[in-house]
C-alpha cells in the first residue's frame, strides 16, 4: 500500500533537505521525495504545518526487559517511543538477567520485531554479569545484533578491563558507550554537590567524578585508537574533555540527556525524587556548557537515558530513591525547546536525534533518500499541551515534567510505512 | 503577627519574627519547668507521638518531657532506621501511627528531608526532631534561647561553631536561625567536613579554630562522631583534637565573656576538653534546660494553629 | 478601632470603685494578714497593682502581689489565632493564704476557671476571692465574684474594654457596640 505524505515541511539532514517536500512510500520504503507528487493510488497524509522528518532515534533507553517488566517492557517501551516520535532505539543492558549473551540480544530483537512499536537495536555489556571483571563475549554478541558495549549504571573500574574493553569492541567494530563516573568519588552521593545539596543536607556528587573518568576513557580511546561514545554527558568539564579530544583526533562521540540541558540541581528542593537521576542534575553553567556543546558539535546526540522506575521506587526518602526518568515522551518538545531558545536551528535539532545517532551505533536508519525504511515523524513543532503524567504510554510515571506546558508533539510517527501513534 | 505554624520542619522558612515569637513563648513555658507542680492543662486531650528512627536520649526525652509538662500523651515509638530492612516504606509507618490519630508527630529520622516527606503525605503536624543532615530546628531554638538568656540579645554577636559542617543538622539550623536574628556566624572545621556553598546559607567560612573564634560572643562545638576517625574525613581524633579542639587555652581567643555551648553529647578531650565543658563559660546544661521550654512552645503553637482537618 | 463607644465609668468612677473593692477586702478579711493578690494579666494585673497600692495606703502594710497568665489553661486553644502567652509571675507561696484574685471584665467566668486552676497547681489556699471592676454577666460557669465595682448589663455583642495609660493606670471604662 502506498502512502503519500503531501505538503509538510521535510527536515532531512542527512540530505541536506529543509523545505517543502512531498514524501511517498511503498512497500514500507520510500520511493519519492519531490517538491510535489501525484500518486492517485496513495492513501494521503496531509501535513501542512508540520514537520516530516526521519523518525527519532534514542540511543540511550532502559527497556527493563528482561526481569523488570514491572518497571517497562518492550512492548510499552517502544509503544512511549512510537508516542514521543522515536523509532528506533539503543536499549541498555543493565536487565536481569544483564544482556551479555547472545540468546538475550536475540529475545530483545525478536520481541521488539514481533509486539514492539519501534526498531530495538540493543547495547550489550562490556563485562559478564556487568561485574567489571571478564570481558563479555563481544563477537557473538554482536554476531547476534547488538550496536555497540556498555555497563551503562555500573563504570568500569578497572583501566586495564576498560583497556582490553576498547580493543577487543574494536575488533568486532563496536563502539564502547561509557557512563563515566569514579565510583569512589560518588560514594553515597545522591545529587551534585554544592550550594543545594549543602542546603539540603544531602551527600554530594562532584563533577569531578565524572570528569575524572571522561578523562580516563577519552585518554584510553586515545591510547587503543578504538572509538569512545561518551553517553550522557552533565558537566562543562565533560564537554571541554570531548572537545578537546575531538580537535586531536580521538575518536570519541558524545550526547546529553533533555534534562540535562533543561534543569538544574534547584529541581532537587523539595526532595524531589524525580528529579533524582544519575549523573545528577548539575548547576546552570553547566547546563549551559551542554547547550554550547549541542550548538557547537562537540555533543552529537541527543538521548533519553529513558530510565523507567515504579511509582514506590520513587516515593521514599529521597537518600534511597532509585536513579533516573523516563524521557521518551518529553524527548522531542524538550529539544524543539533548545530551537526555540536560539541554541541550535531546526536542522541541526533533527540532525542530533536521527542521522547523528544512526552514525554512533552504526544502523541504517536517520534518513529520507529514496529506498530507506520509511521511518517517519510528523511533528507539530507548535502544538501546546501539558504533560499529565499519568498519561504515559510508558508503564512508569517518573518524570520532574509532570505538569509542565509543553511545545511541540509527534502527532504521527510511522515504522517502516504502518503507523505506530497515534494507535 | 499571626504564627499558626501547622508544622516546623526548618528554620530557613520561618521569619524573624517567627523566631522571636517562638522564643518569647518559650520564656513563658520555661516558668513552669521550675515549680513544684511541673504541669498545665495546656494540650490536654492531645496526643504526640514522638516517631524516633534514629536513637537519641536528648532530643527525645526533651520532647516527651515538653508534652507531659503540657498535659498531653505521649508516646515513643523507636522504629527501624532503615525502612528497606524492616520491608515497610516510611509512608506505611506513618501512616499506620496516623490511623490511631496522633495530633503531633515529633520526628527524627537519618534521612535528610523525611520530615518534608511526612509532612506531604500525613494530615497531622510533623516536627522535625533532626532530619539527616538537613535541619534540627528545635536545636537551634535552644541554642538562641540560651543565647539570649546570658547575652540579652543576638543581634550584633559573633557566634562561631566548629567542628563537622558537612553531618551537622544543627549547624544548618543554626546559621539560619542566628542570621535571621542578625548575629554573624563563622564556621570552622578542617577543609574536609566543609561543605561548598555554605556562604550561600549566610555565614562566615574559616579554616581554623583560631581565627573563627577570635573575638567571638558565643563559641559552639560540634559532636565529632568516633566512627569519622579513620576514614577519609579525618586521621585521628587525636589531630583532630590538637587544631580543633577547644580548649582552655584557645578559648581565650573569644571574648573574656565568651559563652561555650555544645548540642550533646559531647566527646570530652575531642572537640571539647573536660576544662572548658565544666568550666565557668559553659552553658551547655542551660541550653539542655532551655531545650524542655522552647519544646513546650514548639508544641503549643503547632498544637495551636489551624484546627486540625476533620477525617 | 472606629466602632462607637459610650464611657460607662470616668477615671473618678475607677478610682471610686477601687477604693471601695480595698476597703471592703480589708473590712471582709479583718486585716490583711495572709492576704495576697493575683491578677490576671493583663489588665487584671495591672488594677491588683492598684488596689495593692490602696490598701497599703489604708492599712500601712504591704500585701503580696502577683500576676497570673492563664493562657496555658484556656479552654479554646485550637480556635484562637493569637497564640501569644504571657508570663506568670508569683513570687510567693500561696499555701494557706487568702488570695483576692483581680480581673478587669467577668464576662462568661471561663477566664476565671483558668486562673483557678492555674492557682491550684501553685499551692493550697485557704480560700480565693474574686474582685473586678466591671460585672457584665452572661455567665456560662457557676462563678460569683466576691467583690464588684460597677454591675453592667450588656448584650453578648458587646465589647467592654478598660483602658490604661502608658503606666498602666486606669483612666476609663468604655462600652463597644458592633
């Protein structure tokens, strides 16, 4: 069946395309891209006044499934994608059991290919159990689909495992995605340190915990020639790091989370478990070096760190609160946000959530050219709305946005041509 | 001007006149504590429950004392710490003593903000007895009574305290408390027990012992806690004791006039030696005294606001 | 306050009243040996300062005197918004002693219950005596004062306020209609 998309505003950066554009697709490709098309035989989605553009790409999302399907699981997490605009995501391998066999790589795929809403590329661990002691079977594991390595919530601590980490991903072609935290710096630390964290009484987490280990990667990346995929960068030092990195030549990537460049460590007060996440919410300078980082090249991505936890996670002292939020649903307004506070231009908006993110984890999606998979967002980049939590596709209502008024929606989001939201 | 709290969970929410509002009141209750019938009819009929999930004999025998003296019941009610192990969640337990209709929870827990978190969810008034190393309001109310008492007022004076900034509850509430009442507050303490930002609360930052209570009103030391000893934060006690210790002859850095107060328990020859905590410059049974009164007026007027909603 | 008022006693019908409310405790108790004064703060404390002074001018002796706040022992704390308490100053002891207690208004008796409880928990006196200026009535207690200065019929809207100089002196009493 065929499917016209006549006159929306089509964003493609990957080719370099940003204006009116009809878009048609057959067979779940698209065949077209032309400033007008006539198909009779289409069925026609009218998009005027919005945006087309490849579907969104999330590289950095905890699916929970395996073992915490109380939290999330495939089926709802790639339908909270469909509704957020995204449709391919890079799912975490902190599950239970942890994804570090082949047969686990294959049960995410199969299950996301069968019952999900969006493609499910999944990261795989870069220690057996994510213990950070024996290198996990990296060449079945990727033989088996996985993207890329990474004990995402659990840094490696060993340089010598991180080492032997880069070389031996390399081998196989993978990028490491590192969370990069000194675990003995963070200690019990539950926020970042300084003046509101002295307030509040509550134990700090440095920046230097994180950009000491930036430092670390970046150097190890450096000294293996294999590639390093900074996930969620939260300091200024973090973005200097990869800045300077990038400039000589490392092969390092980066990308920051939405909260991380919308709020600070001031959403604590209050306790405010929802705004308990890890790397913990920073001050305004560094948010602001994260948008300079976004304008400027040195942060390629923009991703979730999509972070499912139930309701009775979060509703306890905020000492013993479980890390993180989801993000997919707020993902796209968040970041038109940046647009419209002059931060970055559409393209480059588009650009950080699809053909960006494709590149890091290698998959052939990100792009409009004639013959690829019609993965496609329609966006409102205008409609207002309030984010009511409890409205989540996600099964977890985590979110600081709760009740935020909010700008900009997919109101289409179409994998491989059928249409996956609304549902 | 009104002062109908429904709970005191911080000093930094209250004014002033808050504070002075709540001081004078404790200079009236603090008659009572002297007479041969220790006790008005006051809270009758009113039911505190003081929820204690960290031990402490001070805090919570002050607090009990302040209710009887008052005429309500109270009860004590030692729970768990660590509400993971015991398999119920702080909610469960406060709402388990709120069915049984409490009208004042007085609580102290070792996570900072669970009373701000009780407070939120339970339709009774919450003290806060110390909440981790966030606030211990009651503590710093004492402290400023007893100020008061021997200083006549705390405008204009130079109040330092010493010791670990980074796991005192009391030093928050402190500073907020006696800036609020126009006193300076120098803090001191080795580099590694202070906190960054604290000028942000309002206070003086020092390293040294010396130079914080050079010329100071008041001094005030802080409890080390022995299992500090050893670990990152500090060597030994023993050169803990040696630069930040108070002793008889530091102490003459302060004014001649100098007051010593010290929150308990105190560890003598630490942060404290024997001469000075029994010597003619402590006040530190006075702040204990003063701390049953300035209880009865946190009760009184918690008790005393806004009815109580109906259920 | 704009409300209208009428004055029901000049500063000579204060002074009248209260020097007869001495000379009849004098008369009544035969003396003034065990005798001492409690006044409820705050304008019954300041006119037990009064009659303090009258019988000592009287009698060429010096009676006790003391002050009273009943706030802890009221019966409507939770629908007062002034919380404010004042403080009880009695330096003596009242066991075995006859205790004129002075207040400014009866009005429902409910203050004076207070103050009786509040003295009990002082001491054991051999009796307690109530002397005011102003009698309104509208009493909710089975409570009689012993000694009165001026009986006032007045409707419960009605407000009775005695006013004080800056030294606390009496100067008038004034009746408020709402």
């Amino acid at each position: 069946m065929k499917i016209l998309i006549k006159n929306g505003h089509l964003v493609d950066p990957k080719n370099n395309i940003d204006g009116q554009f009809d878009l048609l697709i057959d067979q779940g490709k698209v065949v077209a891209v032309e400033p007008s098309i006539n198909a009779p035989d289409a069925e026609v989605v009218d998009a005027s006044g919005l945006l087309v553009t490849p579907g969104l790409i999330d590289i950095h999302v905890h699916l929970r499934d395996p073992g915490l399907e109380y939290k999330e699981d495939i089926i709802s997490g790639t339908r909270a994608a469909a509704a957020g605009g995204v449709t391919s995501i890079a799912c975490m391998p902190n599950t239970k059991p942890v994804i570090d066999s082949a047969p686990l790589v294959e049960y995410i795929i199969n299950k996301a290919k069968n019952q999900g809403s969006a493609n499910v590329f999944p990261v795989a661990a870069i220690s057996q159990g994510m213990k950070g002691e024996v290198l996990a079977e990296m060449g079945e594991l990727k033989a088996a689909g996985c993207v890329a390595f990474s004990d995402d919530g659990v840094p490696v601590v060993s340089g010598e495992l991180m080492r032997r980490a880069f070389e031996y991903a390399d081998t196989f072609g993978a990028p490491i995605i590192s969370h990069a935290e000194d675990l003995s710096l963070v200690g019990d630390g539950c926020m970042n340190e300084g003046e509101v964290a002295t307030e509040l009484g509550l134990k700090g987490i440095p920046w230097v915990a994180e950009d000491a280990a930036t430092a670390r990667e970046i150097m190890l990346a450096e000294f293996t020639g294999a590639r390093l995929h900074v996930a969620h960068v939260s300091t200024k030092g973090s973005v200097e790091l990869v800045r300077q990195a990038k400039a000589r030549g490392v092969k390092v990537t980066c990308e920051a989370t939405p909260h991380h460049f919308t709020l600070t460590d001031e959403a604590v007060r209050g306790y405010n478990t929802n705004a308990k996440m890890n790397p913990p919410l920073r001050t305004r300078s560094d948010v602001d070096a994260i948008r300079a980082g976004l304008a400027d090249g040195t942060i390629d991505a923009i991703a979730t760190d999509h972070a499912p936890h139930h309701y009775d996670e979060k509703n306890v002292e905020f000492a013993i609160a479980l890390n993180g939020i989801v993000g997919l649903e707020t993902l796209l307004p968040l970041t038109l946000q940046l647009v419209r506070d002059g931060v970055i231009d559409l393209v480059r908006a588009v650009a950080l959530l699809t053909c960006r993110p494709a590149e890091i984890i290698g998959i052939d999606r990100g792009s409009l050219e004639v013959g690829a998979v019609a993965d496609i967002a329609l966006i409102d980049p205008e409609l207002e709305w309030t984010l009511d939590a409890q409205k989540l596709q996600s099964k977890s209502k985590n979110t600081p946005f709760d009740g935020w008024q909010l700008r900009g929606a997919a109101v289409q989001t179409l994998l491989a041509g059928c249409t996956v939201h609304p549902r | 001007m009104a002062f109908n709290p429904k709970h005191i969970l911080t000093i930094r929410d209250l004014r002033a006149a808050d504070i002075n509002f709540i001081l004078d009141t404790a200079l009236s209750f603090k008659e009572i504590n002297t007479r041969q019938i220790k006790k008005v009819p006051t809270l009758r009929g009113k039911t505190i429950v003081n929820l204690f999930f960290e031990a402490s004999t001070r805090t919570r025998t002050s607090f009990e004392i302040a209710g009887k003296r008052l005429s309500a019941d109270t009860i004590n009610i030692s729970a768990s710490s660590s509400s993971v192990v015991k398999g119920e969640t702080l909610e469960d337990t406060a709402q388990n003593i709120e069915a049984m209709h409490p009208d004042i929870i007085v609580m102290r827990h070792s996570a900072s903000g669970a009373c701000d978190y009780l407070a939120k969810r339970l339709k009774c008034s919450i003290i806060n007895a110390g909440d981790g190393t966030h606030e211990h309001p009651s503590q710093a109310l004492l402290d400023a009574f007893t100020i008061r008492q021997h200083k006549g007022q705390i405008a204009g004076l130079t109040v330092a305290i010493v010791g670990d900034v980074t796991h005192s509850r009391v030093v928050r509430s402190n500073i907020y408390c006696l800036t609020k009442l126009g006193a300076t507050v120098r803090v001191a303490g080795p580099r590694t027990m202070l906190p960054p930002g604290l000028e942000k609360l309002g206070c003086e930052v020092h390293s040294s012992l010396s130079s914080a209570i050079s010329g100071a009103d008041c001094v005030m030391m802080l409890r080390i806690q022995r299992e500090r000893q050893g670990k990152t934060l500090i060597p030994s006690l023993r050169e803990y004791a040696r630069f930040f210790g108070l002793n008889t002859e530091n102490i003459k850095l302060a004014k001649d006039d100098a007051i010593v107060l010290h929150p308990g328990p105190m560890n003598r020859g630490v942060e404290i030696s024997s001469f000075v905590a029994d010597g003619p410059q402590n006040v530190i049974l006075d702040q204990v005294e003063n701390g049953v009164a300035v209880r009865m007026a946190l009760l009184y007027l918690v008790a005393g606001g806004e009815q109580l909603p109906k259920d | 306050m704009t409300a209208e008022s009428v004055e029901i006693l000049d500063l000579d019908g204060v002074n009248r009243s209260l020097t007869r409310i001495a000379h009849e405790i004098i008369e009544k108790n035969k003396g003034v040996d065990d005798l001492v004064l409690i006044g409820i703060r705050t304008g019954g404390a300041y006119l037990g300062k009064q009659l303090q002074q009258r019988i000592s001018d009287i009698e060429q002796q010096t009676v006790p005197f003391g002050t009273i706040d009943v706030t802890m022992y009221r019966d409507d704390l939770a629908s007062r918004s002034d919380l404010a308490v004042g403080q009880t100053d009695i330096p003596f002891a009242i066991d075995n002693k006859r205790v004129i207690l002075v207040d400014d208004v009866l009005f429902t008796g409910r203050t004076i219950r207070a103050a009786m409880d509040a003295m009990m928990d002082f001491g054991r006196p051999q009796n307690i005596q109530l002397a005011i200026l102003i009698d309104r009535g509208h009493r909710e207690l089975p409570i009689r004062p012993d000694y009165i200065g001026r009986n006032l019929p007045t409707s419960r809207s009605e407000k009775i306020k005695v006013d004080f100089d800056q030294h606390h002196i009496p100067r008038a009493v004034r009746l408020y209609k709402h």
